[in-house]
C-alpha cells in the first residue's frame, strides 16, 4: 500500500512539475482557454475584439513576458537596436494602418497585459521593414496525394532568436461574425504568417529581396502583412477570393503568398505594385524567396528551389511523412524555427518546433486536428 501510494505521489508530482515548466499555463479567462497537444500549446481566443483581446492579454502577452524581455538583444542580434527605438517612436502612424477589430484587440491585450503598444504595434510590422527569413513552401494538390485531400508543407526560418522557437504555439481565434482560423506564431504576433481557416484556406508568407517592376520595398500607406493575411483568413475561403482581396489592398512590401484551398493551390507574388499568380506544375507549387514569374523574376537561381523542384518533377503521390522529408532536404538548419504540415479538408495541421540549435524538421511533428476548436465536430 505505501509503495503505491509512493508511486502514485511520484506521478502526481511529475505532472505538476511538468504543468509548472510549461510557458503557457493551462487557464481560462472569458470565452478564451489554454491547453496542449502534446507540448504544443493551443489557445483559442474568442469574441468580440475586446473580448478577444482581453483573452489575448490574459493567456499570451502575461506568460511571454520573459520573451519580450529579450526584445532589445534580439534587435542587436539582426543590427537594429538604433532603429527600433525610431520604429517604436513613429509606431503610432503604423498602428492606423491596422484593421479596425485588430487596433481594438491590441489596445485591449495590452492593457491586460502591462505592456507597451507601441514595442507591440513596432514587433508586428518588422516583417514589412526587415528580410529576415529564407523560408520554404511546398504544396501537394489532391491529385499528388496520398491523403483524401491537399497537403501545405512549410518551413519558417528566422533568426532562431534566445528562447523564440520554443514559444512556438497555435492560436486559434474565433472571431464573432468572421470565419474561425488557426496560426501557428508567436505570442507577440497579431497578425499570421502560416495559418488555416475552418473552410480550409490556408496560407504562408515566403519574404523576397528583388523584383523587375521597379516598386518601391516599402509603402507605409499599405496594411502591415500579417494583418493583412489575417484579413485573408477572417473573410475568404478560396484563393480566388483571396487573390481579389490582396489586389485591392494597399501592400506594404515585395512578397510571395503561397495559397492552397481544398480544391487547388498557388503562389501569388506581390509588389506594391502587382499582384502575379504563378500556378501548381504537376499538381505541384513550391515556393523559396525569389520570383519566378516573367513580369517579376529577378534570378530564379535558387538550390532549396531546385531540390523542391525535383519532388515536383517526380510524379510519384506524396503523404504527410514525404512532404515532412522534403521540408528537411530545404531547412535552414537551427534558422528553421518552426515547421508544419497543413490538411486543408482533413482541418488538420502537423507542427514542429526548433531548439534554437537544431531545425524543426529534426524533430517529430505533433498532429493537431482543428475541427473540435472551429465547432465542427
């Protein structure tokens, strides 16, 4: 009897010890909860933007205090710790270029949360200032697939910044009136740049240094873009009515937007300037960071490119493990901080996290089925 109770008080407290390392601790607050698969944490946010963003303050922004603690030495670590101090000064012009129902989010989350808006507003529009990823896409169509429907490889690589990639978390937001979507992110990011909605729409950012239309990299009268592929998410369901949403906003930057519905996929490359949809080839699309369409391809010189292109080429069905094996062969190594499968019918998504010395694709996927958080079961 006291070896059991024994045992049973070990287990006991490997469980507590374990709910007390983990960065997000499992909680409630409002219509908004915290809880994992596996060791990926899942927050769902629901409501009203205040709602939302109370939520948000709450159960994301209070447990990533100690990230951004680090703030001023992951600026010095990409040469930016005098620009940032300007880019938070000047963050309020920035912040009106929010959608409205995100400006009240935020103002909302930061409120919760004791944190400065401006440090968030200026985090939150450095993708539309800096190119500081190589990432890589590759999209099955379900003709190539060895599923019942597509698959949405992705890796993201950034600088694998102190303790980021294992903040590596899904938020699912459930926005009243608007479509319900997943991003895989990090806490301080409002906006998406890798996500899913529960119609299936799912998308990534792939950044670009070059392009032939001569636009300029920055317009600061554009919508910042991971709000405005949360945008995307909220209000379309497939990449037609994805595409004719990006081409009437105003764009900040040069970027690709790899696109994939339950029915096809592609790549749009965006300018200021343009908007250039460059289709699947076998079934296939795969996208680096470069344009490759005539009207904006600059170089199409690209060896992760050329290894995504040899799977394209190879005609044989891909399942969720082959696209998996692929997204290895084009890491960035410890660059590679987050990896991800998603399945756009199935409304699932398999996601890896990097350890800030090794790529996400060196580490086993964790399998997210999304129906029970969109209410589709």
């Amino acid at each position: 009897m006291t070896t059991r109770f024994a045992l049973f008080g070990l287990i006991a407290f490997a469980g507590l010890s374990q709910a007390q390392d983990r960065l997000f601790p499992e909680a409630k607050s409002g219509k908004g909860k915290v809880s994992y698969v596996g060791e990926i944490p899942v927050i769902e946010l629901a409501g009203t933007p205040e709602e939302i963003g109370a939520q948000y303050g709450e159960l994301v922004l209070k447990p990533a205090k100690p990230l951004l603690g680090r703030v001023d030495g992951y600026m010095k670590q990409i040469g930016w710790e005098k620009i940032f101090p300007t880019m938070v000064k000047f963050a309020g012009l920035v912040f009106v270029k929010f959608p409205d129902d995100q400006q009240t989010e935020m103002t909302a989350a930061v409120k919760v949360a004791g944190v400065d808006k401006n440090v968030m507003t200026a985090l939150n529009a450095i993708p539309d200032l800096a190119k500081l990823g190589g990432c890589s896409t590759l999209v099955v169509e379900p003709k190539r697939s060895g599923t019942d429907g597509p698959l949405f490889g992705r890796n993201l690589d950034w600088p694998p910044f102190e303790g980021l990639p294992e903040f590596t978390t899904v938020i699912v937001f459930k926005p009243t009136g608007k479509q319900a979507f997943a991003a895989v992110t990090f806490p301080m990011l409002f906006g998406c740049l890798s996500g899913m909605n529960e119609a299936g729409l799912s998308l990534a950012i792939n950044e670009i240094t070059a392009t032939k239309d001569k636009s300029s990299v920055r317009n600061l009268a554009g919508t910042p873009m991971m709000m405005l592929f949360r945008k995307i998410l909220e209000e379309c369901k497939t990449i037609g009515e994805a595409e004719a949403l990006l081409k009437k906003a105003e764009r900040t930057t040069w970027f690709c937007l790899t696109l994939c519905d339950v029915k096809s996929s592609c790549v749009l490359e965006v300018t200021p300037k343009s908007v250039v949809r460059r289709s699947a080839v076998t079934d296939v699309t795969c996208c680096t960071n470069h344009f490759r369409t005539d009207e904006l391809s600059v170089t199409k010189k690209c060896p992760r490119y050329e290894t995504l292109e040899a799977v394209q080429a190879g005609g044989k069905k891909l399942g969720v493990p082959e696209v998996y094996a692929a997204l290895g062969d084009v890491c960035q190594k410890n660059n590679t901080v987050q990896s991800m499968v998603f399945e756009p019918k199935a409304l699932t998504v398999h996601v890896s996290k990097g350890t800030g010395t090794k790529s996400a694709t060196e580490t086993p996927l964790t399998k997210i089925d999304l129906k029970p958080y969109f209410g589709k079961n």
